[in-house]
C-alpha cells in the first residue's frame, strides 16, 4: 500500500503554533488554542492529516496528504516579537529535497503575505510583509530549481499577484478563502487537482514502478496528458516501458472502461497499416470480401497507441491527421452515400524511441503531422537516469514473472545491478538480467555471483554486435552535429543533451573497430586514425596512440568496454594493449 503524498506548508498562521517553547509560554493559552483551531480546521477543509503533532482534524483513511507545517518564523524571546526567518524555510525544504531515505515533498504549498512584530491582544503581529511572493519564493527557484513543485495557497487576490508568482516559479493558485456559494467540499476538491496536475506522486496502482524525480515528473506528464484526452507523444528509449506508460495513460483517463488497442508500426508492412487503422469498405481490393472495420472505429470511445510512429508510411501520416484532428476516419474503397467519413471520439498515443526533432528534419515524420501530435511530448527517462529505482523495480519484476519464487536478491546483487552502466536495453534488459538469475537458480536466493550481463561473458561466448542497432542513433548525432546549438529552442536543447549522452564512447568504440578493419593493422591503424606518416609515426608511437584512445574515459573505461563487444578486438597486437592498459 503506498503511503500518502507528502506536502509541506508555509505559512506564518498556521504554522504559528510550532514557533517553539518559549513562544508557547508567552501566549495567552487561549490564544494559543485558537492558532491551533485555525491549523485543525484548514486540514479539515482540505483533507490534510497533520504529521507535525500539533492537531487531528480528520482520521487518516480520509485525508488525501500527509502535512508539516513551517511557520517560515522564529520567536525573538528577547524582544518579544516575531520575525520572519528564511533559513527555516530552506532547512525544512532540505529535509525532503533532494530525497533523502526515501523522502521528498509532493509539493510545497506557500503563502504570499506574512505579519511579524509584536503581538496585539488578539495574538497577531501587526506588521504585514510579502515575505513569501518576495523572498521565499524566489529564493526556492534559485536553491532548489525548477523542479520543486511549488503552489500558492494564501488569501491575498489571485489576480494582483498570479502574473508575478508563476514568473518566479510558482505553478498554481490556490485561493484559500472563497468566495460566496462556494460547495463545502470545493477546497478538498481543489488541493486534489492541484496534487493530481502539479504533484509529485508514485503511481497508486503499480502499473509504473520509481519514486526518483525524473520518474515522478514524467507520471506527471502523463496524469496531465491523460485529463486533456488529446493527442499526445511518448519518447524514449528502446526498452524503457513506453508500451506500459500507454497502458498507464489510458487507465487513470476518462476513457479507461473503453477499449485500447495497440498497433505496433515497426511489425506491419506498409501496404496494411492503412487497411489495419482504418479498415475498408467491401470491394476496396480483390480480397475484400466483406467491409471491416479498422483500429480507429474498434477504439471508439476509447485509445489507440500507435507505437514506432516513424515506421509509418508516409501517406498513412497524411491519413492519420484527419482522425487525429478532426476525429473522422475514412475507410479504404468507395464509400456508400453519406458514409464518406465516420465520426470517432478517440484518444490518440504515439510513441517513438527518436528524436521528433531530428525525424522531422531528415523527413522521416512530415512536418504537418509532427505538427498535430508533437504538442504534448512526455519524456521516459532511460533506466540510467534512475538507478534508484532499481531496488524495488528488481523486487517488482522478480515477483511478476515468478510468483511461486519466494527468495531474494542480497545487497550485493543488488549493487552489481545498480553498478551497470544501462547504456542500452533499459527496462527490458533489466526484466532479461531477473529472469536469468533466477531461472539459473531455482529456489535460491540471488547473490552477486548470480548476476551476468551481456558484458561480462563477451570473451567466452562472443556475439556479434548489432551495428544497425547503433546507426540511427549515429546519423542523428551527425546530423545534430551540423545545427548550431545557439539556433535550438531549450527543448531542443534538452531532448538532445538526454539523447546523445554517452553516445561518443559508443561511437569511437565503433570507429576502432571499423579502421582496424580496414588497415589490417594497429600501427597502420593509428596513422589512419590521427592522420600521421609513417616517418611521424612509428609503430611505438601508434601503440601509444591507440592507448590513449582506449583509455579516454579511465575512470569507466566505456571505450574498452564498448570496443571489447567488436571482433578487431581480438587482433593479437591489440589484445597486448588491452592487457596492458588493464594491468595498470
């Protein structure tokens, strides 16, 4: 059972009644009392269970967050007043940011305004500041970064401050005292949709397991992506679970009860993906018997994920925009009279392990059709990108695929999992790492010993490498090569730094092996490579070079180790330098 999203308030009201010891004996008692109704009844109007010890407004089955609260304050006992304090606020933010044990804050709800000074007879401090929209708010931009999710939850006029307060980060609004009419249940129902839009929440049901934030952003991603129903984008990866997050989006939709099918681009020949998406009509080609209806008009109501979309024909592309836009689709062969187009109300998911950008550019994708579905574009982050997780998705995926298995992985496997670098395979190759494990050792628990990857069984077992593996991702890095960075939108930017990282070693790996093919030789290699003579380069100087080469990344060794899946590799003189290299 997952446990309850986390949510940190700052606020100098409700947190007044945590402002210490020597506060607390100052107050009058019933004023004291009175700021600790104030926080009770706040977590009662929007189901917040309050971990901080200082009220129980609601029983836990009923809250929808786990809350602390941060005055953003100190008592100045010596002069008897209240100021604001900032280095509160950042030490209570730290305490779950970045994680720490497992811990993180869903979100940060803040207030704009906060009074300080002296107290009145009423127990309030007279002097009103900014203090959160001025101080705090920028500050957390500049400490923690875009990614901490921050919402304004405070009773100063949403329209005066909204402009100024999403500029510096903010993500919503949460205006605290509403207006006339209002529902009773409406401030529950609004912190839900916020959490839901802008939280950073593990997925309830275990369809997507991770707690690290490039996974909690990207079921971000999703959750808003899911309540817009439109068109929408998967990239990432080969292997990183792009079909499941599919499965992820049309679930937590309105359209979950409807049907979901998949069609997968990649595995249909050009000449029947119009036909399997939009079925046709009787007589469209000899073998058509009977009209039937494609994959659109099966889904009605419900989702299609088109999957590998750059696989796609390019006249299926221009056919998809009607029902993607339009939501009509056109069945091949002559229609009846009034049957020209039929109406559809379909979610559409497309899914891709390339760059749009760069499909776009070469015309893999046409840019009309990149256009309709590139809006809305969620990033799956590659398994390298979250190690952190590896400990529950190996709990996860030993227990899917093993039910009756009740052993363990020990710490050490454990760690040799996490230790591997995950350039490639992702998900799916850690799910083929599991399974080995265990089905190589029934009934025992799993121990470091008991973990191969491809890697570490190259030198008995060589496969050959799949060089078409790697050759889009080098064409693409090529072609990105040519575009000048200054010229990239930031999304560019971003999407480019996460596609091509690492892929340098793999290439130079690749280009080794390649030129040692080609020369027959490691010294006539090196000259080749570093474009020397013969009179420049004897063959120590070229075994010198080709060292250097292999160990330009000594720490990881990712050019030797890419370079040791290659057959060149085993060229006597080149297995002298490795030996050599490794020996040091």
């Amino acid at each position: 059972m997952n446990t309850l999203p986390k949510i940190l308030i700052i606020d100098d009201q409700f947190g007044r009644c945590g402002l210490g010891k020597q506060f607390k004996e100052y107050v009058d008692p019933r004023i004291f009392k009175s700021y600790k109704a104030d926080r009770k009844n706040l977590c009662y109007n929007y189901g917040l269970i309050d971990i901080t010890g200082d009220s129980n407004a609601i029983e836990r089955n009923l809250g929808i967050a786990e809350t602390i609260f941060c005055p953003g304050q100190k008592w100045n006992n010596t002069e008897s007043k209240i100021e604001n304090d900032l280095g509160q606020v950042l030490e209570f933010i730290s305490n779950g940011w970045p994680f720490k044990k497992g811990n993180r804050w869903s979100l940060i709800l803040l207030d704009l305004a906060f009074v300080q000074g002296e107290l009145n007879h009423f127990g309030d401090p007279q002097e009103r500041t900014m203090f959160g929209r001025d101080v705090i708010l920028p500050r957390l931009k500049k400490e923690f970064g875009e990614d901490l999710p921050i919402v304004i939850l405070s009773s100063t006029p949403k329209e005066e401050n909204n402009p100024l307060i999403r500029k510096a980060g903010a993500l919503d609004f949460i205006q605290r005292i509403p207006g006339a009419g209002t529902p009773p249940d409406e401030a529950r129902k609004r912190l839900q949709d916020v959490l839901y839009h802008h939280g950073l929440l593990e997925d309830e049901s275990g369809t997507i397991i991770g707690k690290s934030l490039s996974v909690l952003k990207m079921l971000r991603q999703a959750r808003r992506a899911a309540s817009a129903g439109k068109t929408m984008l998967l990239y990432g990866e080969t292997g990183t679970g792009k079909n499941l997050l599919a499965q992820y989006i049309h679930t937590i939709s309105e359209r979950k009860q409807a049907p979901f099918e998949i069609f997968n681009a990649s595995n249909c020949p050009a000449n029947l993906q119009e036909d399997t998406l939009f079925g046709h009509w009787k007589g469209a080609f000899t073998d058509a018997k009977q009209e039937k209806a494609g994959m659109w008009e099966r889904c009605n109501g419900g989702t299609v994920f088109i999957d590998e979309v750059a696989c796609l024909d390019p006249s299926v592309q221009n056919k998809l925009m009607e029902p993607i836009e339009s939501q009509k689709v056109r069945r091949l062969g002559h229609a009846p009279d009034g049957m020209q187009s039929i109406d559809i109300d379909v979610m559409t998911i497309l899914a891709t392990n390339r760059d749009p950008y760069y499909l776009k550019e070469t015309g893999v994708l046409k840019q009309d059709f990149l256009n309709r579905i590139s809006a809305n574009v969620i990033d799956i982050p590659p398994l390298r990108e979250h190690k952190e997780d590896i400990p529950d998705l190996v709990h996860h995926l030993s227990r899917s695929m093993f039910p009756d298995w009740h052993g363990t992985f020990y710490n050490q496997a454990i760690r040799k999992i996490r230790d591997h670098d995950w350039t490639e395979g992702n998900i799916r190759e850690l799910r083929n790492v599991i399974f080995a494990a265990i089905k190589d050792n029934p009934g025992q628990d799993i121990t470091q010993s008991d973990v191969h990857f491809f890697e570490k069984d190259i030198h008995n077992n060589r496969p050959s490498v799949d060089v078409l593996s790697h050759e889009q991702l080098w064409e693409e890095f090529t072609a990105v090569l040519l575009k000048n960075p200054e010229d990239m939108t930031q999304r560019e930017r971003k999407l480019y730094r996460k596609k091509f990282n690492g892929v340098f070693t793999d290439l130079l790996a690749y280009i080794l092996n390649w030129s040692l093919l080609l020369n027959n030789d490691a010294t006539n290699t090196a000259r080749f490579l570093s474009g020397c003579s013969e009179d420049i380069m004897d063959s120590s100087a070229a075994h010198q070079f080709l060292t250097k080469y292999l160990k330009l990344d000594t720490k990881r060794k990712n050019v030797l180790r890419k370079f040791l899946q290659y057959p060149a590799s085993e060229q006597e003189i080149i297995k002298k330098i490795i030996e050599k290299f490794n020996g040091e």
